[in-house]
C-alpha cells in the first residue's frame, strides 16, 4: 500500500483528499504546515507528498528543497490555488515532480496520483 502525506493548511480540502484517496486504498497521513511535514516525513517516509505551495511556516516552496534533500526519491506534487507559468517553473526547478492548479477534477487529480506512483 503506497504511502502518501497531504500538506495543506485548510482542513476542510485535507478532509476531502483524504476521503477521495483512501477510497482509491492510499494510506493518507496528514500535516497542515511545511515544519510538521518535513518531522511527519523523518518518521513515516511516505511514497509521495501533495504539498500546498502557500501555509504558515515553512511554506511549500521553501519545503521542496528540505523534503529533496532528506528523502531524495520521494515524489512531490505541489498543489496551489495560485496557479501561474511563473509558479509552476520555480516549483518544478525547486525539485517538484509536478503541479496541480486548485481546485482539480477528482479524476484528473487520481491520474497525476497513479502516474507518479508506478
């Protein structure tokens, strides 16, 4: 069972992420900051990270480069409701293996999940 850890500051959409992945048989563990998922990722080495480009603390721009460094084969999305050209190239030379534009179709998000887990 593949492991993967939602970061995001709004409760209510790691809530509905959460219910939409174990659905799917994902073991979901959750962190609503940058400096609660790099301790979560130390102990729990998950497969993949969702991770919200904007939260308090270390924000998740910032949190690719320390995720990369301490789990260097572990797969980032980074998600954001501030999608822009500009965004999506900082995250992706940060490290990010992808990004996904808040809000996402269900199916479409499930695709990108697959598609970096094989």
């Amino acid at each position: 069972m593949y492991k993967i850890m939602l970061v995001d500051d709004d409760h209510a959409l790691r809530a509905t992420i959460r219910e939409v992945l174990e659905k799917e048989n994902y073991q979901v563990m959750e962190a609503d900051n940058g400096d609660t998922a790099l301790t979560a990722t130390r102990a729990a080495a998950p497969d993949l990270i969702l991770l919200d480009m904007v939260m308090p603390g270390i924000d998740g721009m910032n949190a690719i480069p320390l995720l990369r460094k301490q789990s260097p084969r572990l797969r980032i999305i980074i998600m954001t409701a501030y999608a822009s050209v500009q965004n999506a190239v900082q995250a992706l030379k940060q490290g990010a293996d992808d990004y996904l534009a808040k809000p996402f179709k269900i199916n479409d998000f499930l695709v990108l999940i697959r598609k970096h887990l094989q």
